[in-house]
C-alpha cells in the first residue's frame, strides 16, 4: 500500500487543490489499445476541422497553474505546466506524441479537458508520495536523461517519495524512476485542478474518460480524491 498525501502547507497555499488519483492494477500496455487511438485521433481531427483548440494560457484553468508556479518561483512561461506545454505543443504541431498506450491515454485526458496530467509506475515508488514544498537538497532525475542529477529549488512544490522527487515544479516534468513503460502493472495517473470549486465537475469526468481506457486492459482500477479537507489517499 501506498500513501499519498497533500502536505498542510500546501494545502494551506492552496485550499482550492483537488487531484485525483487513479489506480490502474495488472495493467497490459503491450497490447493495442483501439479506444486511446481513437481518443487520440478525434482530438487531432477536431484540431484540424477548427471545432476545437486545447486551452492555454488565456483560460482561467491554465492561467491558475501559471499564477501558483509564480508563486513558488518559477516562470511558467519559461517552464510550463505540464498540460499548458502539451497543448501548446498539439496546437503548434497538429498532432500529439505517441508514447505508450497508458501515457498517450492520460495525455488524451489532460488535453481534452485542460488539466495536467501525470503517472508513477508504482513498482519504482519507494515509501509513501507526498505532495509538498522542496528544502533544495532533494535529487531528481528528469524522464529520458537517467544521468541527470537536479536539485529543486527550495520552496518549489514536487511530489516526493522516501528516494527523491518524482516530479518537479509541481507538474512540468516527471522522473526517469517512476515513468511509466509498456511493461508496468502498477500506475496511478494523477489529474490536477487549483480551481475545485468550479472544475470540480471536470475532473471528476477526466477520472471516468480516464478510467474508462484503462479498463480494457487492466485488471483492476479504482478512483481517489486529495483535497484540503480529504488530504490523504490509501492506494
């Protein structure tokens, strides 16, 4: 059992936090998954057709992501949040990345309804995961650069296990470690909102979106809240 917990700090700083948590149990990522391809190309084609465009920065869900990192010290014009830099990305190129089937199903998620996005294979969490401010002597090896060696910077909010961070600036980029491959059975997909007294509605539909592609191909997957008032989840 893992244990995820939002820090009172953070969420003193922000009491209108909700993440929701899911689990995905015996997961198959080496077998097509037909619905995520789908998911994908609708959103490309939606693109393409000028019926829709991803948020960005201008939309109150991404311009709270912008104003917290302020708040901790970074620039999120310089380092974006994970869901501002996907759009962005999908805007600019038409199309959005193929990485494995559990990872382009989140990022289908995050996308559509505006909300960063995140996964941990579980298998490589040690001790429980909190959601807290840095001190400035954690480590943190960023996805895709194993020899990478970075220290955030004291006060940036990270998610952090008993080993180190898992990722830095609350969202903008998660840790080789913890990455999500084909091969990984244990997952839990993080969604994130600032704004829970109006987005509320939304993530809990991004959970059921996402929960409903995992299904397929797994053999179990449940859904858990963190919020100021429910700041602990039990995986």
């Amino acid at each position: 059992m893992t244990t995820f917990r939002l820090t009172p700090a953070v969420a003193d700083a922000f009491p209108d936090a909700l993440v929701a948590l899911v689990t995905a149990a015996g997961l198959r990522g080496r077998e097509p998954w037909p619905d995520t391809a789908v998911a994908l190309e609708g959103l490309e084609q939606q693109l393409a057709d000028g019926t829709w465009r991803p948020a960005d920065e201008s939309d109150p869900r991404i311009e709270a992501w912008h104003a917290a990192y302020r708040s901790f010290g970074t620039n999120p014009r310089r380092v974006r949040p994970s869901v501002d830099a996907l759009g962005r990305r999908l805007a600019k190129k038409g199309v959005l990345p193929r990485i494995n089937p559990a990872v382009d199903s989140y990022n289908a998620v995050s996308v559509r309804h505006g909300l960063p996005a995140g996964a941990f294979d579980l298998g490589h969490v040690t001790g429980d995961v909190d959601i807290r401010h840095a001190d400035g002597s954690e480590e943190f090896t960023p996805l895709g650069e194993p020899d990478t060696v970075e220290n955030p910077k004291p006060g940036e909010i990270v998610y952090a296990d008993a080993t180190g961070v898992l990722t830095r600036h609350w969202n903008h980029r998660d840790a080789h470690r913890t990455r999500v491959t084909e091969d990984s059975t244990l997952v839990v997909f993080a969604l994130e909102t600032l704004r829970a007294t109006y987005d509320r509605p939304l993530l809990e539909s991004a959970a059921d979106e996402l929960r409903r592609l995992l299904d397929p191909h797994a053999a179990r997957t449940t859904v858990h809240y963190l919020a100021p008032t429910h700041p602990e989840a039990d995986l």
